[in-house]
C-alpha cells in the first residue's frame, strides 16, 4: 500500500471517530451502530499505539503488512476458506481463473532440496521453449539479477509482464555448469485446464485424449474450473464424438475446484433437461437452484455413452458439485477414495480500485440428494461429507503409492524438446526404498476396466436382441448404476471459487 493510500485509511478511520465523538451521546443511536464505531476506534488505537511507540521504526509498507496480516489473522479465525487477497496475490489468483497473462511460458517451481528456481517444464510454443529452456533447468538470474534469495511469488512477477517487452533467463541445464543467456519476447500465454494423459507425438501441442485406441475409451483430465474450462471440454468431447468415443474417463483427482458457473456448465454436458445439478444457501444470500438446460448438453445418455468420473482427497469443491450430481443422478460411476469434502461458497468482493479482494464466505452448496458435502472441523470419519466413490469402486492407496502416482504424473506432463533425454532415475538416498519397477495408475485401471466390460455387456446384448423373436419393443436402461431416475430430492445447495495454495505456478 501507499504512503497516500495508507494516510486515506487512517483518516477516513479518523473522521468517522470524530463523527463518532459528535454523535456518541445521542439517544437515538443504535447499540449496533454503536458497537461497529467502538471497534473502528479500537482498531486505529491499536495502529497509532504501534506506529508510534513499537521499538522499531516502521516504514509505510510494514505498516500497510501488519494492516494485512490482522485482516487475514482474524478472517482465518472465521473459516480457513476467507482472506484477504493483496495485490500481488490477486494477480496470481486472476491467472488462475482467467487461464492466461502476459509471460514466457514455462511451468516453475522450487528445487526439492537446493530451493533453486526449477523449471518444471516449458509450455510448446511458447517464448521459452522456441529460446531453448528446457524441462529440469536451473534459472540462475532474471534479467541478470540473481534468483539465490527470492521466492517463488516474486520470480513469476518478475517474469511475468506486458506481451512484446523482452526478458534475458540465465539458465543452467541439468547436468551441466555452464551459465546460458537466453533472451526472449513475453507474449500472451494460456493456460488449458483441460489436458490429456498424454501428447501426440508428432504434434507436443495437442493432447491424445484416446487412452484405449481399440475400444474407443477416452481419457481427459480437469486441473482447474476457470473461465475457459467449460468451452475447452466442449470441443474436446465433440471432437472424440466425431471419432466415434464409446466410453469417457474424466479425471478430478487433486482438481481444487474454481468457479461454481463452469462446474455447473459441466455437469449440464452430461445431464438431461431439468436435472438439479446444485443449489445453495447463504444468511443473506437468496437460495438458487442450478437444473440441467436443454442447450448445455452435449453428451448422449449413460447407455450411448458410459462415463466415469476419478477423485482423491485433494478433489474439492467445484469438483465435488460435478462428481456429486454426476453421481446423484447415476450418470456417471465416481472411482477412488472420498474427496476433500468443501461445501461452503466464497464471493470475491473487489477493493481498493479492484487491484485486491475479499474472498468470503457467504453460502454454502448441497448436491441433488440433498445430503451435506462440508467437512466442518468436528467432522469425523464416519460423519456424511463429501463425494465418496460408488459402492465397490473405491481404490485406496498407501502415502508411497500417493507418493509415486504424482511423480508418475508429473514425469508424463513433462515436455522435452526433440533429443532432450529424461533424467536418469536418482539413486536412493540412505533408508529410502529402491525402484519398485513401473508405476500403474490402479485408480485409472479400474476406471478403464469398468468401461470395458460396460462395452462387452452392450455387445452381448445386441446379439441377444438380433436372436430375440418379435415382440413388443423393449428399452433397455443399462447398467443399474446408470439407472434413469425419477427421483424428487429435498433440500439442496451450492459451489465455490479458489482454493488452495500453489507449490508451482506459471510465468
């Protein structure tokens, strides 16, 4: 914050004190108005007091993070999920919701155990990867000033900026010692949250969403619910329409949800006309209800087109609206273990000129069956929350297997330029298990098993009706998973927004 911008703090505080002492001794005042002044007093007392008498001098901008950090001292004491967003923050948070900024192009993060500035990987296409950063790199200075003591936050905004400015990364390849200028023109990147298992490999900028080629089986994954998740899935699942797709896994798993309108989009792709997909409620927030529309489907019905849905305990909120709706209208086979389990809704509520935010509280969401999805702090085990999978789909796993499936997951994310050798496997340090071979993704497995024997089951019933004397005409409804409901659900409520704090981030 400011000098100036502090100073108008201070004294709008002041002058409704002063408007306070004129008024104070007027009967007609209301003890809550009285109340709300009282703490609006105690709050510049404690500033003055500080700024003041604090055995340290402190400048305007440790003035302004102590501001900050007893906003978000006391929000936190209210429910882990409201805080206050700082300028800085918010540019990150915006990134995150709207899927691109001006930069590079290159995912980072810091080294497990220097702290170094580590690329993770380039993005295809991108400034970075046609300059020749590569996967694994060391950035050792950004526009020659060095990285040794900065944090993350501070190396993206650093990185990060207007489209058409030039930026210089000294990097170091893995495996080697020599320093390399790499100069660059940022641009404007976009971040899909919609990916694939794995890319093409003639073509590292588009994904291969058919994981099973012989049975037409599909697999997509959903990292986020942004502004341009809804219209990346659309195309995506019309294209796999056209190449003749029979079965469809979608991926949630460590998904930290995002913006309840996308999460309703996409449940309304797979649901028919007038299903309830969520509703919310608040204290003084008007109770909506969000059913399926005719015009947001884009999938045929369970029978045409099976589906499943993947979650883990890190799957919350705008992930647990689609997985339980999904779920709730037995569309869609939910596989894994119990997600996160938030059902509370936060608005953003844009201050100072929009360059911050509150993200608050003010509702909270219920799935179709009217069943509660919030883990409170009291919550146990045993307690209703969250999504669980569908009976006899649950995939439990030990923290190494948890352990080896992202590190499986994010070896594969990687892109390496054409010749670029993966790393060779570290040897393990004193104590740690050695390789236990290749990884499987059991999770994935089953989902994929399932699929497959809902495709040899519509086989066989095709044969079976090709042998079946005439008759009346039947239907057949599927899989008793996917059983057509005509079930009226009670009491049901809504979705969120941003959750979650990140160990990498894109610049």
């Amino acid at each position: 914050m400011s000098r100036w911008n502090l100073a108008w703090l201070l004294g709008t505080l002041g002058v409704a004190l002063v408007g306070l002492s004129i008024i104070q001794s007027a009967p007609s005042l209301e003890p809550a108005r009285q109340r709300k002044h009282e703490n609006l007093r105690l709050l510049v007392d404690v500033l003055e007091e500080v700024q003041h008498k604090y055995v340290k001098d402190l400048d305007q901008d440790k003035m302004r993070e102590l501001v900050e950090n007893m906003i978000n001292g006391g929000l936190e004491r209210l429910d882990p999920h409201s805080g206050y967003i700082n300028p800085k923050e918010f540019k990150h948070f915006q990134t995150q919701s709207r899927g691109k900024f001006g930069g590079v192009g290159i995912k980072i993060g810091l080294h497990p155990k220097s702290g170094a500035l580590l690329v993770d990987s380039p993005m295809v296409g991108t400034p970075a990867y046609e300059a020749g950063v590569l996967a694994g790199d060391i950035i050792v200075k950004i526009d020659g000033k060095s990285t040794e003591s900065i944090g993350l936050k501070e190396a993206v905004d650093l990185i990060q900026g207007e489209p058409g400015t030039k930026i210089t990364l000294t990097v170091v390849h893995a495996g080697q010692k020599k320093l390399i200028d790499l100069e660059m023109t940022r641009a404007e990147i976009v971040v899909h949250s919609v990916l694939g298992d794995q890319r093409k490999p003639g073509n590292l900028k588009d994904w291969d969403f058919m994981i099973d080629k012989e049975n037409k089986l599909a697999y997509v994954r959903l990292t986020a619910f942004g502004e341009t998740t809804t219209s990346e899935l659309t195309e995506v699942v019309q294209n796999l329409q056209r190449d003749g797709m029979k079965g469809l896994v979608l991926d949630l798993r460590t998904n930290p949800g995002g913006l309840l309108k996308a999460a309703v989009e996409i449940s309304n792709m797979f649901l028919p006309e007038g299903k309830r997909i969520v509703s919310t409620k608040g204290r003084n927030h008007r109770d909506e209800i969000y059913d399926a529309l005719k015009r947001g489907s884009v999938a045929p019905s369970a029978a045409q087109l099976p589906l499943v849905i993947l979650i883990n305990r890190y799957s919350a909120s705008a992930s647990e609206i689609v997985a339980a709706a999904l779920q709730d209208h037995f569309r869609a086979v939910v596989i894994g273990e119990r997600s996160y389990g938030k059902g509370s809704v936060q608005n953003v509520i844009l201050l100072e000129n929009g360059t911050s935010a509150l993200k608050l509280t003010t509702a909270s969401y219920w799935r179709p069956s009217g069943k509660n999805i919030h883990r409170f702090p009291e919550s146990k085990e045993k307690d209703e929350w969250g999504v669980s999978p569908s009976k006899g789909f649950e995939v439990k796993l030990t923290d190494k297997e948890r352990i080896r499936y992202f590190e499986w997951r994010r070896e594969r994310d990687v892109v390496r330029k054409p010749g670029q050798p993966a790393p060779a496997p570290t040897e393990p340090e004193a104590g740690e298990e050695k390789d236990q071979g290749p990884f499987t993704d059991k999770v994935l497995e089953k989902g994929l098993d399932y699929l497959r024997e809902q495709l040899r089951q519509q086989t066989r019933r095709q044969g079976a009706q090709l042998q079946a004397p005439a008759g009346p005409r039947g239907a057949w409804v599927g899989h008793p998973a996917f059983a057509t409901t005509r079930w009226t659900f009670g009491e049901e409520a809504e979705a969120d927004s941003w959750v979650g704090r990140i160990r990498w981030s894109y610049a």
